[in-house]
C-alpha cells in the first residue's frame, strides 16, 4: 500500500557503535545507507560523534548535499567524540534526555 505524501516522513534519524567492528561489510552497509537516504531526498539526524557507522553514514549523505545534523551531549565534546569541523549542522545538547 502507497503511503499518501501527507504521511511520509522528511528526516531519518541513525545511531550506531562507536567501533567499526571486525566485519567489513556493515562499512560498506553504513555508505549504502547514506546514498539510500539520499537517494529519497531525506535529512538526516545521527548522533553527531567523529567515529563509527554513524559518522559514515553522515558522511555518505553529506557529500551528496543532503541535510546533516550531528546532536552531541555537552559531556563527551572534551573527550574528543566530536571532530573539529562538524559534518553538516551540530547540536550540543545538556544530555541525551535533552528536548
């Protein structure tokens, strides 16, 4: 059944592990993600860190101009969680509980 356009979403959101992983192929499945939601046209919101799944899919949508916001609890910025230049927008919120 077709979704009306009154009910399809326009922002994804994606949260991942910090590590890569030994397997390789969830690389390759995180960038296949990210030109998934490209190709949809969709902004997308992931949990802002400079490492991981999450940072490739941001990437992969990024460069293809969509969209981008990072959201980031204030507590793991001086840990170095959070790259230097930001991909797309950054949100620094109080915590993850945050609204």
């Amino acid at each position: 059944m077709a979704a009306s356009s009154s009910r399809q979403f326009k922002n994804i959101c994606v949260l991942f592990g910090f590590h890569y992983g030994k397997y390789k192929e969830f690389v390759q499945a995180a960038v296949d993600l990210g030109r998934a939601i490209t190709e949809r046209k969709l902004h997308l919101v992931y949990g802002g860190g400079d490492r991981g799944l999450s940072k490739l899919v941001s990437e992969a949508v990024f460069i293809r101009g969509n969209q981008v916001l990072g959201i980031i609890p204030q507590a793991l910025k001086p840990l170095g969680c959070v790259s230097d230049v930001p991909i797309g927008e950054e949100l620094v919120v109080s915590s993850m509980q945050s609204e």
